[in-house]
C-alpha cells in the first residue's frame, strides 16, 4: 500500500512540474512538436521555450520485418523531479517520464516491460506490476502498456534504480531496438 501511495504522489508531482512536456495530445500532436525541435539547429530561439533542464531523448523503434517506425518513444528526465522522487520515496531511484506514440493509422501491442535499461554491464527492466512502484502510468484513465492507437499516447513513469549514473549513457533495449543514450 505504502508503494502504491508513493507511486501516486510521485506521479501527481511529475504531472505538475511537466505539464507543458507531457501532456496528452490527439493524433501525435506531441511527437509531431518534438520531431520538429530535433530538426531544428540547437542555436534556434524556440529551443528555449523547452523549461527549465528538462532533457528529452527521443527513439524510433523499426520494426524488423517492415523496416517502418512502429513507435515513437520520448523520454524526459529532470534533476528536479529525480530530487523530490528521492525525498519522497527515501531511497535513491531516477523517474524517467515517458510518452509512447505511434505513427498514423497504426495500432501496435506496447509492453513497457520488454524495455531493458543497461549501464556498465549491469541489466534492468521494470516489471509490469502495481506493487513494484517501478512502472506507472502518467493518467489512471489510459493505461502504460497494451493496444497503442494513433489517437492515444500512453503516457508513463519508469522508476530506474539508482545505481544508474545518468552523466554517463545508458543502453536502452526494446525487442530487437537497441540504442546507447545520453539521458541527462
């Protein structure tokens, strides 16, 4: 229970301080808006409207047999939001926020739980299940995980363990999708 109810705080904190990166958008509006930030020049203006030092590390998953985007993953990472997740928990873990998408007139099977997080040699992946505190979605109304229609992002967090040092890369493994990324 005590898991359960800081999985909701922690949650309900991430909404607040990110409510202008992750929020839910029809049609892909939102990955729509962060493919155009990544093909801008980093010297442009409208980098800065991105707050505070919010990274956000963006994946295209290819599916082998098709060789076509599946999904697209944005994952944002915060220092502030990692600081109050510590204090809230009492113990040392890294919330990554997720937004989940596909392309349009796609519909595909996401299972967060097939993601594989790895640093050093050392492998982790959350484990889809309420007690874990480690994988919640963002709204109790749409799920983190299942059937992924065009219409619907699957918003979520992924409580990393803290022996993950996020100034270096970090592997990230996704069925056949394999990509080293710096979070931070």
């Amino acid at each position: 229970m005590k898991t359960k109810y800081a999985a909701l705080v922690i949650g309900l904190t991430i909404v607040m301080l990110t409510a202008s990166i992750v929020v839910s958008a029809p049609r892909n509006e939102l990955t729509m808006r962060f493919i155009k930030v990544l093909n801008m020049n980093t010297k442009s203006n409208d980098l800065s409207s991105l707050p505070g030092d919010t990274q956000i590390t963006p994946l295209f998953i290819r599916s082998t047999q098709k060789g076509e985007i599946d999904l697209t993953m944005l994952i944002a990472y915060d220092d502030r939001i990692t600081s109050i997740a510590k204090q809230i928990m009492n113990t040392t873990i890294i919330p990554l926020i997720f937004s989940v998408s596909t392309m349009p007139f796609m519909d595909i099977n996401f299972q967060p739980e097939l993601l594989t997080f790895e640093q050093n040699g050392k492998k982790w992946s959350p484990v889809a299940n309420n007690d874990s505190g480690a994988l919640f979605p963002l709204d109790e109304t749409i799920p983190f995980g299942g059937k992924l229609t065009e219409k619907q992002p699957h918003q979520g967090v992924i409580m990393l363990p803290g022996w993950f040092d996020m100034n270096n890369p970090i592997e990230i493994n996704y069925k056949s999708f394999r990509k080293v990324c710096l979070l931070k």
